[in-house]
C-alpha cells in the first residue's frame, strides 16, 4: 500500500487494523484512535482520497490502495494545508485529539462540496465527535477553509 | 490484536468466494466492514475464516433492470446516494440510503452489506421490503432470487444460507408517492422508530425483530417493540404513530 505518497509492504497479520498498523507499525500516530468502532470518527484517514474510518479496515484491505493520514497533508516545512490552516485561525480546537479526524472528514467533504451550505458542513461533520468545542469553532473553519481552498 | 483469530481468505471471482463459502466451516463474508468489523473488534463474532469479497472486479455495478435499479455486493452506500440513475428510478432508495449512518461511513458501506447484516433498525431493509424488491444469492449450488418478504427472519437473522454469497439487490422503479422518516437520538444513529411509505404500503423498522409491513391507519397493531435505555417500548410506539402520521401527511 502507498501511504502519504510512498509504498509499504502490508502487515503479516491479517487482524491487523488500519488505524493500529499505521500507528503501530509505520509511526504515523497522528491518526487517533478512540472507539474503534466507527462512531467517533478521530482516526479518519483518506483512502483513494475519499475520508474512510481506518479502524473499520483490515490493514490487508488497503494492499495496492492510495492512504493519505494528517501526516500526509503538509509536510514539515511548508504551509499547513488550508483546512489545517482554517482551523488554526478559527480556534477548531481544544483538546486536540478529535483533531486530526475532523480535518481528514472536511478534506473530504470539500472535495465533495467545494462551497458547503451550513446545512453540508452539519451533515458533513456529524460523524465527528469533539468534547471540547461546542462545534461552533469547528463550523466556522469548515467555511474558512472552502474560502481558502478556492485558487 | 482486537479481533479474534480468523483465516483471510480475498477471492477475485464470484466464482472463487462461492466456492469458499461452500467449503469453509464458520465463514463470513466481507464487504464494505462497518458493521462486521466493529463486531469483530469487540470480539461479539470470531468467525474462523473471513472470505473478503473486496478484490472481486465488476461486482460494484449500479444498473437499471425491469424499470428499477440493481445494486450490486460491492457497490458503496455513497456510490449508491450519488447516482443519478438511483436518483431517476429510484429516489425512494436515494433517501433512504442518506440516512444511514455517515458520509464517512458510507464511502465504505456497502446496500447488500446492509441487506445481509439485517440489523432490524437499519433502513435498508424496510425499504426493500416495502417496495417488493428481491435479492440473488450464488452459491456453487445455483442462483436463487429471495424477495424481501422472505428474507429477514430475526434480528441479524436472513435465509441466506452459510453458503450463499449476495451478490446483488434489485430495488423496483417507485414513481408511486414515497417518503421516509425515523426518530434517532442523534443525527446518523440508528432509528428508535422509522417508518418507509411507498404508495399505500409502510415498511416499519427498529419496532421489531425484523422490517415489518404495517397498516398505515393502525400502524402499531400486533407491535411489541422492545424496551433499552433509549426508549421505553411505550415511547416507540408512540413514535410509530408520529412517523406515520408524518409520511401519510403529504
């Protein structure tokens, strides 16, 4: 599997999950994980670039498949990438670790929907749970970051 | 490791994954995961073998078949809320699948996944039921077309035999009047109680052990909804009769 542009052999284990090999295995533990099962949506990843949970796939599932983690966004060095840099602006987070999550959902739903309604950014967050927020932060950075992501 | 032991098994034919299924003892079948693996992480299942349908090509086709739209095995919730032929032949079906889980969960998801797994608050099912729509299983011994009717048994109990592998579902054309409306505690949660109209008929689901047809004038006659922390069986009879009351008001 390619993950954040370069290839990585598959785990022996089949049991192994997505979420714990990229933790585990390859170091990458930007990707979160808190329930692993599929409803608090923190270890989001982008697989083939459409936002997936990675806790919900065998890491054998994504044998000859594009994985992009928060890791994967921006390297070190270079601007944050705008839904990173929209949530920075707009105060998106607290604590933190629903962090990386959300952002990899909002990579996704501005693929989806490059300029969201207020109605697309509440369906497009709600697989996503933050303690911290309120959500009203993360709102507005969802729209800060269409406004940045257009050329 | 969360899940239990189990043998991985990625045929690349239809063929190949009947083949397994007919021989393994204690298979499951894989597709888009979002309930299975949840299942498997809290070790509720520990199949001995996990036969992953994901590698089979050609097996994610959306067509249209005898007015209505086919969904096959690997075709993703997401796909399926996307198409536009859904949308044409079947908006019933487009509704009904926005309203399963999350965006997130559906880029994975997939409809027969749903069929199979038969969670009896899933919607899905109720929508295939209510429209008359059927399924084809392939096993090594044949295909064979299930219609709605006869598929769910109980909850996460269907008559697909341990040998059989879903392979498609076929939802009738619904140009009829439709609608489809559910009570959850949160947004994407599944239902309390929902309820799927299409022309006279009501689908209920997350009122019983499986998707049960349902008189509109006295939708909670012969109900016996279960009671747990959410709702009392009193309050989801209730909203049964609020569901209905909504998809029969237009």
């Amino acid at each position: 599997m390619r993950v954040n542009g370069t290839v990585h052999p598959a785990p022996t284990d089949p049991r192994r999950l997505l979420s714990d090999h990229l933790r585990h295995d390859l170091g990458l533990t930007g990707t979160h994980v808190g329930c692993e099962h599929g409803v608090c949506g923190c270890c989001t990843i982008l697989l083939d670039g459409a936002p997936v949970r990675s806790c919900l796939m065998l890491a054998v599932q994504a044998e000859g498949h594009e994985v992009t983690t928060i890791e994967g966004l921006a390297a070190p060095g270079v601007p944050l990438h705008p839904v990173q840099q929209a949530f920075h602006e707009c105060h998106g987070l607290q604590c933190g670790f629903c962090t990386p999550g959300f952002v990899m959902s909002v990579v996704g739903l501005l693929g989806q929907h490059p300029d969201p309604t207020p109605e697309q950014v509440e369906e497009g967050i709600s697989g996503n749970l933050c303690r911290c927020t309120g959500y009203a932060s993360i709102r507005r950075a969802v729209h800060r970051a269409a406004e940045l992501s257009k050329p | 490791m969360k899940p239990a032991p189990f043998q991985y098994h990625a045929p690349t034919s239809v063929e190949d994954a009947c083949a397994l299924l007919g021989s393994l003892e204690d298979a499951k079948v894989l597709a888009g995961g979002q309930s299975l693996i949840p299942l498997l992480n809290f070790r509720l299942a520990r199949p001995a073998h996990l036969v992953d349908i994901n590698r089979i090509p050609n097996l994610n086709r959306i067509y249209e078949q005898d007015g209505g739209v086919v969904v096959q095995a690997l075709a993703r919730q997401a796909e399926v809320e996307d198409s536009k032929l859904v949308a044409q032949r079947c908006p019933l079906l487009g509704l009904a699948v926005r309203l399963v889980a999350h965006r997130v969960i559906r880029n994975r998801g997939t409809v027969c996944g749903s069929l199979a797994h038969a969670d009896p608050a899933s919607e899905l099912p109720a929508t295939l039921l209510v429209l008359n729509g059927h399924m084809v299983a392939r096993s090594t011994r044949g295909t064979r077309i299930i219609p709605a009717a006869d598929f769910f048994t109980s909850v996460f109990e269907t008559t697909l035999a341990p040998d059989e592998l879903l392979v498609e579902a076929w939802f009738p054309a619904s140009p009829g009047k439709y609608a489809i409306a559910e009570e959850s505690r949160r947004h994407g949660d599944f239902a309390l109680a929902g309820g799927v109209r299409y022309g006279d008929r009501l689908a209920l689901f997350g009122v019983a052990p499986t998707p049960v047809l349902a008189d509109p004038k006295n939708p909670t006659r012969g109900l016996q909804p279960s009671g747990d922390l959410e709702a009392t069986p009193e309050f989801r009879l209730h909203l049964v009769q609020v569901v209905t009351d909504r998809l029969f008001a237009a």
